[in-house]
C-alpha cells in the first residue's frame, strides 16, 4: 500500500429503555402499528418541553464506564438544526462540546483503539418509500428513542480492525444490557470515516490528523448505510481501493458523504459533507445544563457488571479452565452467570460427598464447561437456539456434571439425559430412572454378559492370548453394545482383564 490507511468510525446504539428520550412514550420503535407511541412532545409541537431520561444517561455512563472513558461531570444538551421529513423538530436535541463521556479505548487484538466521546441524543423517525408509489409515509415511532453515539480516535488501522471493533462494541452493548445493538434491524449502525494520505505527510496531535510542513491532507469520505459486520468491512475496503485509484491518476478525493450499496459492494455519493458549521449548533434552551453527582457516578459504578476481559482472567485462575474455554464462556454475559451458577450449585453436591473442597470445585468447573463446549452449545447450535432460549436450571445441570463426574452414568448416557433435558428441564437422576440408563455396576451381572461375549468371540479371544491386546477395545465394543452402553466401561474391563489372563 503506497498510502497511510486512516480511519474512524461513529457508532450509534438505540438504547434500551422503557421510555424516549425525552418524553415519556413507550420507546419501541418496532411496534408494529405505526405512530402509535407518539406525543406532542416528540412530535415537536410548539410549546412543549423535553425532560431528559435519567435510565439513558445512566446506561450512557456505564457504557462509558465500561470502556475506561472519562465522565463529564458537567455536561449539557445542544440543538443540532437540520432539515429532514422524519425530524419533526426541524433540529436533533444532541450533545456537542460536553458529552457525557470522553476518552477511553477499546482493545482489539492487545491493540488499543481510543475512544473520542460518547454523546447522548434522540434518534428520528423513519420515512417508508413504497415502491412505485410517488409519496412517502412517514412513522414517527423511532423519533425521540434515545441513541447513543460513540466516536472514536482516526486511528483504526484497516477495514479488518474496523469490523472486529464494531464487534467488539457490540458484545460490550450486549454484556451491559444497554442495547440490542443488533446491525440488521439498525439498533447499531456504524458509520466510517475513510481517508488516505501519502506516507510521512502526517501527524496525529490533538486528536487531530494535521499535514505537516509544505504537505497537503487528502480529504475524508464519510461512509453510511453499513448494515452488517461484513458490510463494514467490504464498505471500508471498497472505499480504499476508490480512494487510491483516484490518488493514483492525480485525481481528486472529494469530502462527500457516500452510501454503501449491500448488493454490488460498491459506494455512492449522496452528498457533498456538511461541517459542524452547517448544523449551527447551539445550547439545547430547554433543558438546564446536567449535573453529575458523585454519589450518582458511584450508584452507576456500582451496577457495572464484570467486563468479558476481567472476566476471561478471572476464570482461568479461579477454575483452571483453558483460555479457549474461559473466552467462549465469557462472550455471552449470560452464558457466563449461567456457568458460574452451575459451579455453584455443585458446592452443596461437593459437600455431600466429603472430598476435599478446592480441588473437587477445580475439578468440576472444568468438567461444567468441557460439557458446556463440547456438548450444549453443539446441541443449541443445532436446534437454533440460542443461549437465552435455554430453560435447563444451573441446578440441573450441576447435577448431570455430578453424575457423569462420579461415573453414575456414562458420558453416552449423559448425552442422552442431556437432549432430554433440552426438551423439558428435569432433574438429570428422575431422567435416568425414566430412560432406564443407569449404568450397571454390578459385577455379578457384568461378568455372565462378558462371559457371553466372550464364547461368541473365540476368534478373538485368541488373538488376544497370542498377544495382539489391542483386541480388547473391540471386546469392550461388544460389551457396550450388549447392554446398550450400559455396562460401567471401567469395571467391565476390569472384568475383562481378569477373564482373559
Ligand atoms: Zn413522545
Ligand atoms: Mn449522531
């Protein structure tokens, strides 16, 4: 590559609430009658006045919070004045010099990526074009949902990076309950900010990238309509190779605003870009500057859950788990409660057997999550479920790692129980019974199967006696097979030692 990538993004997440953001309308932008959940207030009828919703201001802050910023104590809203069919008002209510948080990063493959600000605002309406119709509707059930937006540092290095760190965001979105942020339905929507400049021209000061001495910088093209992972990084990618061939053929770079189009993967301009100038921001007149208590910031410290990274460390040291386990477990937040309470539930099974506590815990939680990987999420993944669809209780989860871990049934059988229990959540010792998969212990019994078995297989018998005594694996097979996985496979070997010594 001849030139230096330089790219940044903006990020903006519907926040989960129950109300707008400014008014007390249920915030429910998918509700399927349109302009059902509208009012005066975020129609933007004259005399009306926005009060802030105090659950989007927290939810900004621990967003924040989560991602190392630094939080304004002093904070306020702005007018943001443009004209748009679905912005009722005529201007967005957003925050300019003071958001709510600035600073921070987020680590993408150990690389920091810094975090400008996030900034808190009211999301607009959506204007539905039918095709060959000449109007267009207009529902304004979306405008005034509360929308946060985060900006991040021109620092993004390629198209790659850019897609792993909406992905990256979305999951903490997603551990903190803040937000859906799912891309299809436009809970999150990324846009990129894409420039090349020739090598050496540049310093990054300030926040800002600058020419140096006797250069010129190229301009930025901001890229919109990026509905999917992939898109961000075909969109990204795309606008590389445009931005270059033109460089190439001393060809202008415009600042314009382009849309990516998902069908052909390439990006259009829609318009030539506004600067903040355009906007003509200024102080929001109706509602009063924001004022952020200490006792507030801590109340919201103290709901911040325990971040995916911590979390990954934590497990690892505290179960002994792999760090493919301890990641796979730790990406879903409710995956990882729901773990760790399983663990926990083993405690009272640790109890009861007297063993000795600390090593038995060790013990099991890996036991708990080899299951999990090995087994539940391949059996959810193949039903399509996902991990919020599970109905098993940690309870009775705990219970089956016991009965496999004490050898009670084999991992066969528990694969058995485990199916059923995805079908309705029983106690794993009820289904047992129910399917009639206890493991037979019972030497007696086992050794007049074996010595069955045993008759019918001379031919192998002899081999093993001429010393090929691998052939006991397929004894063992014949065993297993004769009790339809029954037989406990350690005694039965035992036992088949013995006979055919
Ligand atoms: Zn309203
Ligand atoms: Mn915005």
């Amino acid at each position: 590559m001849k030139y230096d990538i330089i790219i940044g993004l903006e990020i903006h997440a519907e926040l989960k609430t129950n109300s707008k953001m400014f008014c007390s309308c249920l915030n429910n932008p998918f509700s399927d009658k349109a302009n059902n959940n509208v009012c005066p207030i975020c129609l933007g009828h004259p005399g009306t006045l926005p009060v802030p919703n105090k659950e989007a201001i927290e939810k900004t802050i621990m967003t924040g919070l989560a991602i190392h910023s630094k939080i304004n104590r002093d904070s306020k809203f702005d007018r943001k004045n443009y004209f748009y069919p679905d912005l009722p008002k005529g201007y967005q209510i957003s925050q300019f010099d003071m958001p709510l948080c600035y600073g921070g990063y987020l680590e993408i493959d150990d690389r920091q990526i810094p975090v400008t600000r996030i900034h808190l605002e009211e999301d607009t309406g959506k204007s539905i074009h039918k095709k060959g119709e000449n109007y267009t509707l207009i529902d304004f059930n979306r405008a005034g949902t509360p929308l946060m937006e985060m900006v991040t540092e021109p620092l993004i290095k390629d198209a790659k990076e850019a897609k792993k760190f909406c992905q990256e965001y979305q999951k903490y979105l997603r551990y903190l309950d803040v937000s859906e942020a799912d891309m299809e339905k436009g809970e999150m929507r990324c846009e990129a900010n894409v420039s090349l400049q020739e090598k050496d021209s540049w310093i990054y000061e300030d926040g800002l990238i600058k020419a140096k001495e006797g250069k010129k910088l190229n301009p930025k093209v901001e890229v919109k309509n990026i509905n999917s992972f992939k898109s961000v990084e075909r969109a990204i990618d795309f606008e590389i190779k445009r931005q270059s061939e033109l460089l190439d053929n001393n060809e202008q770079v415009l600042p314009e605003t382009r849309g990516f189009d998902e069908d052909n993967g390439e990006t259009k301009r829609q318009r030539i870009k506004e600067t903040s100038a355009d906007y003509r921001y200024f102080p929001e007149p109706d509602i009063p500057p924001l004022e952020i208590s200490e006792e507030w910031l801590k109340e919201i410290h103290q709901k911040l859950p325990e971040m995916p990274d911590k979390k990954i460390k934590r497990f690892i040291q505290q179960y002994g788990i792999t760090e493919d386990s301890a990641i796979l477990l730790s990406n879903n937040r409710k995956l990882s409660e729901w773990y760790e309470s399983a663990v926990s539930e083993l405690g009272a099974w640790i109890e009861a057997s007297g063993d000795e506590y600390e090593r038995l815990e060790r013990a099991l939680a890996k036991s708990t999550a080899n299951l999990i990987s090995t087994q539940l999420l391949k059996h959810l993944k193949e039903q399509d479920q996902n991990i919020s669809d599970i109905e098993i209780t940690p309870e009775n989860f705990a219970e089956l790692v016991f009965l496999i871990f004490k050898g009670k049934i084999n991992s066969s059988a528990g694969q058995k129980v485990l199916t059923e229990m995805l079908d309705r959540n029983e106690s794993p010792i009820k289904l047992v019974k129910e399917l009639g998969l206890e493991q037979i212990d019972n030497e007696e019994e086992l050794k007049n199967k074996i010595k069955e078995i045993l008759d019918k297989n001379q031919a192998q018998v002899e081999e093993y006696k001429n010393g090929k005594t691998t052939v006991i694996k397929f004894l063992l097979g014949q065993v297993m097979a004769a009790t339809k996985g029954k037989a406990n496979p350690k005694v039965a070997m035992e036992i088949l030692e013995k006979l055919l010594s």
